[in-house]
C-alpha cells in the first residue's frame, strides 16, 4: 500500500490541530495562557523533529535517536511554563493578597514566537512526510548552499504547501467574525494562494491550472479592495497596511514563480511563501489590531433638518 495515502489524513488532521492552537493564541491574553500555547506548539515541532531523525537516517537506532530528540525538545520547553503557571497559582492563592492573572503586555512577542513555531513545525512536517513517502531525499546539510536548496526544496512541497494552505484557511475560518469584512477576504485569498501553488505538484495541467488560479486570485482581492475604495468604504489604517503588506507577498511570490519557471530555482518562491505564511499568522494571533474601523456600509447621508424644527 502507498504509504501517501496513510500519511495526508495524518497530514491533514496535525493541520487543523495546529490551526486550532493558532486560534487559541489569538484570544490567550494572559502570561500562562499564552505560555501553554507555545509549549503545545513547540510539543509539535518536537514530535515532527523526532519523525524527521527517525525518517531521514534510516539505521538501527534511528528510533532511539528521534525519541531522545523529541523528548529533549518537550523537556527543555516544559520548564518555563511549569515556572510561570506555579508562579500564578501562588499570587492567586494568597490569603493575604491575592491576584488577578497576569496579563500579557503586548500581543506582538505572542504573534512573532507563534509564527516561528508554526513554520518550523511545518517545515519539519512537510520534510519527514515527503521523505517517508519517498518524494524527497535525506538531509544534505552540510554546506549553506545546500542547507538553501533542502529548504528550498522542502517548501515547494506539496507535503508542505497543501497542510499550511489547509492551517491558514480553518485558522481564518476561526477568527473570520472578529474582523472586518475585508480582512477575511484577505485571509481567505492567502490561503487560496497557498493552495494554489504551482511547484508543488510536478503536472503540466496543474502548474497551469493552479497558476490561473491563484492569478484569478490576486487579481480577485485587489480588485475588491480597489472596489471598496471607489465606493467609499474607506479602509483604517491597520487594514489598509495589512493589505500593503498582503500584495507586497503577492508580488514576490509572483517573482518567485517566474524564477522557479526560467531557471528551475525554488529558493525565492519559498522566501515568499515564508513571508506570506508571518503576514497571515501575524493577524490571526492578533485579531483586536484589525477588529476596529471598516464600515461595511457606505455612511448614510444626513438627514436635512425640517422646517419646523428649523423654525423652532
């Protein structure tokens, strides 16, 4: 039996788990609930840490070497959150004063570790799932030029492009109804892209089939956002920049694709695919940055004053 077909509902179902911890970060606003997150995050790239040793140097004691690799990535992260969540349950049961939870300062630090953990835990993923199923070699990291090409060739993976579009699309589908309408269309539109990607199956029909598609995509989002405008619904700031920022992406995963298809170079294309993934993620742990200010109607007109009340 093909081992692929075993591995995409695993695949599939480590994908929603993580999109619905990406969700959680984005209302954990205390110290020990945001902690709790990164240690369930970082307990993922451990586990996908250790499949990647057991999977990439197929020997003996493999399996021995993963495990000891995933358990010291889980113990090294266990200690601070044990730290912190001791440390609030000790303020909150003093008699004599007793507090509330801490509160996080800002969100930012949040946002930035979430991101980094979830690339990394897709990277490891995606790796040890395309080498288990024999779409990719084992590791040849041993110069920089090759460590570039592993990633490289490890993002343009379908093992790796397809469960990330799944994360970003269950991740915006979560927080779609604490943002503005075109906030979500945004989110929506990245993970299409995303899943949409032309290196990540290697088909004449579907790099061209997915290229219209995720160019039908772009073309669709900038086109709404030039709509709103000429309406005069007019964007705030936050979502005005997070749109700057969503076609900046665009642009270079456009480039990215142009290289990839003149010279056969995945390098820059999975550079945007990095970047369009901590654009997204980035909104989603902070969703209270764009829930304000987007009128989804246009203002209504005032209402003239009648000559009675004038009179008066």
């Amino acid at each position: 039996m093909d081992v692929a077909w075993v591995l995409w509902p695993v695949a599939a179902g480590m994908a929603a788990i993580i999109a619905w911890l990406v969700r959680w970060s984005g209302s954990a606003r205390t110290v020990v609930g945001a902690a709790f997150v990164l240690f369930l995050l970082a307990m993922m790239v451990a586990m996908f840490l250790g499949a990647l040793v057991y999977v990439a140097w197929p020997a003996s004691n493999s399996l021995v070497l993963g495990l000891w690799a995933a358990g010291a990535t889980m113990s090294v992260s266990v200690f601070p959150v044990t730290a912190l969540a001791l440390r609030d349950a000790r303020d909150q049961l003093d008699p004599t004063e007793p507090h509330p939870p801490r509160r996080l300062g800002s969100p930012t630090v949040l946002a930035v570790l979430v991101t980094v953990l979830v690339l990394l835990a897709e990277v490891l993923m995606g790796r040890s799932f395309a080498t288990a199923a024999g779409a990719l070699g084992g590791p040849t990291v041993g110069t920089v030029g090759s460590a570039l090409n592993w990633f490289g060739a490890t993002v343009r993976s379908p093992w790796f492009l397809f469960p990330m579009a799944l994360e970003m699309g269950l991740a915006a589908i979560c927080v779609g109804r604490k943002l503005p309408r075109p906030m979500f269309a945004m989110l929506l539109a990245q993970a299409g892209v995303m899943a949409f990607s032309p290196p990540a199956i290697a088909s004449s029909l579907w790099v061209v089939g997915s290229a219209a598609a995720s160019s039908a995509v772009m073309a669709l989002i900038v086109g709404y956002l030039v709509f709103l405008e000429y309406q005069g619904r007019f964007l705030s700031r936050p979502v005005t920049g997070y749109a700057v920022r969503v076609v900046g992406t665009f642009a270079l995963m456009g480039a990215g694709l142009f290289v990839w298809a003149a010279y056969g170079s995945a390098l820059l294309f999975a550079v945007a695919v990095v970047a369009q993934t901590a654009v997204f993620f980035g909104a989603v742990v902070v969703p209270e940055a764009y829930s304000a200010g987007v009128p989804d109607a246009l203002p209504e007109p005032p209402t003239p004053a009648s000559p009675s009340s004038a009179s008066g």
